[in-house]
C-alpha cells in the first residue's frame, strides 16, 4: 500500500491519507483542550453556588442521565456541521456542574486543592502515557473496544447499585476498576484515530473527554478516601 494511506480497521478496507488522520488527531487534541475551559467554569460555578447538589439521590441521578444522554445524542446529531463544536462545549460545562459535588467535597479537606491537583496530574499522566504507546503499538485492538464496552455497563450498575448502598469499600473497587477501564478507553480510542477508524474529531473528543473526566473523578475519589485529612 502507499505509504500515504493507512489501514482503517474497516470491514469494507478503505484507507484514508495519513494527512487526513494527523489533522483529525491534531484537532481532536486541540479541541480536547479547549473542552477543559468550560469543564473548569461549570465545576468553578457548582462549587461557588452550591448547584452540584441537584445531582443527588435518586432525581439527581434521572438528571444526570437524562442531561448527559440528551447532549450525547445531540453532539452525534451535529457532528458533522458548525454547531457540534459549541454542543460538545456546552456538554463539557455540564460535566463541570456534575463533577463540582466532588469538587466541593474534595475541598472539604485540609489538603483538599493538592488532591485536586495531584488527581489532575495523575490523569494528563495517564493519558500521555497512553498516547505515547497508542503511537509506537503496531498490533490492532480494535477486538477491546466490545470488552471494554461490557465492563463499562458492568462498571456502571455496579455504581448505580452502590449509590443507594453507599459502601465505602464498593466506592474503592468501582474507582479502581474505572481508573484501569477509561485508562484502556484512552489507549483504545487514540489507537482509533491513529489506525483511522475513527474520522470525525467531535465524535473523538468525546470519546477522549469521557475517558479524562472518568479516570480524574475516579482517581480523586481514590485520594479523597485515602490521602483526605480533615481539618
């Protein structure tokens, strides 16, 4: 094959140029970026007017699905005009307003910031070192995507189920598991853009950005429970 195309991973085996794939990694990096602004105004805005509180308890909960799922539907619905990218930008606001619960409780503690920070850390560690190996891995993992897939409904009844429990000990299995399943999502997800299974770069900015916000919250959690010191 010419060495300006690569293999897709398709069924039907088309290629696209290697021009075309950096430039849809390129803009998915930079969008990725940009998602964050919002993300850290909407978490800054919970915590400021308390608003992370509407998504407790069970109606929280019907909230949270019902706001995430309607702007998941509505970022694939628009995805291939101008108006996906604001879309996507307002979903990221919404994750922030989400996320400011934890936030606010994470600040809770004396060393409530250095978590936060160390958590931040943690996760751009992660995803760069997912990156870098996405970029040297020649082997296709394309077969993860349905495994990774069932752990991910596993992971999320699981949470469901130890919302109404709230078991301390379930809390720590589930972070843990869903730190190791987005870590995989990151490496499966670049991989898809690099192999050119994936072209559109709003549908992989939101892959990514589900990954990042998964593995931070989980990994705060686990430093929450375990580094927390109380005033």
């Amino acid at each position: 094959m010419n060495d300006q195309f690569v293999e897709t991973g398709h069924p039907f085996g088309y290629a696209i140029s290697v021009q075309e794939r950096n430039k849809v990694l390129r803009n998915t990096y930079w969008l990725l970026a940009l998602s964050m602004v919002p993300t850290v105004l909407g978490a800054w805005m919970g915590v400021a007017f308390g608003l992370g509180k509407i998504f407790t308890g069970g109606l929280g909960l019907v909230l949270f699905f019902a706001g995430a799922f309607g702007f998941i539907y509505a970022i694939e619905r628009t995805k291939n005009s101008a108006t996906g990218v604001p879309v996507l930008l307002g979903f990221t606001f919404f994750m922030g307003l989400v996320m400011s619960r934890l936030i606010e409780s994470t600040l809770g503690f004396k060393n409530g910031p250095e978590l936060i920070m160390t958590a931040f850390g943690g996760t751009a560690g992660v995803f760069f070192l997912m990156a870098s190996v996405a970029s040297v891995i020649k082997r296709d993992i394309s077969g993860m995507g349905q495994w990774l897939f069932v752990g991910t409904i596993v992971l999320l009844v699981g949470g469901i189920i130890n919302l109404f429990v709230g078991s301390s000990t379930g809390m720590v299995v589930m972070s843990m598991a869903a730190i190791g399943i987005f870590s995989a999502y990151m490496l499966y997800d670049i991989k898809q853009i690099i192999d050119g299974g994936e072209t559109n770069y709003i549908t992989a900015t939101l892959a990514l950005y589900l990954d990042i916000i998964n593995v931070f919250q989980s990994l705060l959690a686990l430093l929450g429970i375990f580094g927390g010191e109380r005033e």
